[in-house]
C-alpha cells in the first residue's frame, strides 16, 4: 500500500462513501452531505476495507461490508 487520499465531494443521499484503487494508491470519498460525525464514521468504514484488503476478494459484498463495520 503507498498512499491513501480522502476527499470530501457530494454524493447521493445513499451513499455514505466509496474507495477507489488505482493501481497501490487509494482514494476514499467521503459524502459531504452528511454531518460530521457520519462523514468521520464513513471515512473509518472505507479505511477498513483498505485495512483488511477487501479488494478482489472471493467473499460475498455483504461479508466485507459486515467486516468493515457496515451501518456503524
């Protein structure tokens, strides 16, 4: 892993975050429409999934969504 960016940008409602992988670097985009607390939750949910290398994974989305701490 090198580098990890966070962005605030808008997103829709529903989304609370996104990361992206770009070859070793991550991008982590976090909702600016939610308040604070629910970006900084949002943010440590998307850091997780970068933290137990969830991508390319054989697990079902559901499973990496309950390991990264979905709905906290």
């Amino acid at each position: 892993m090198n580098d990890i960016y966070i962005k605030g940008i808008e997103l829709p409602a529903r989304v609370r975050g996104n990361v992206v992988k770009i070859e070793d670097d991550f991008f982590v985009f976090v909702n600016t429409v939610l308040s604070p607390e629910c970006q900084r939750c949002a943010a440590e949910h998307e850091l997780m999934h970068i933290k137990k290398d969830h991508f390319f994974n054989e697990e079902p989305v559901i499973h990496d969504e309950l390991e990264a701490g979905y709905g906290r």
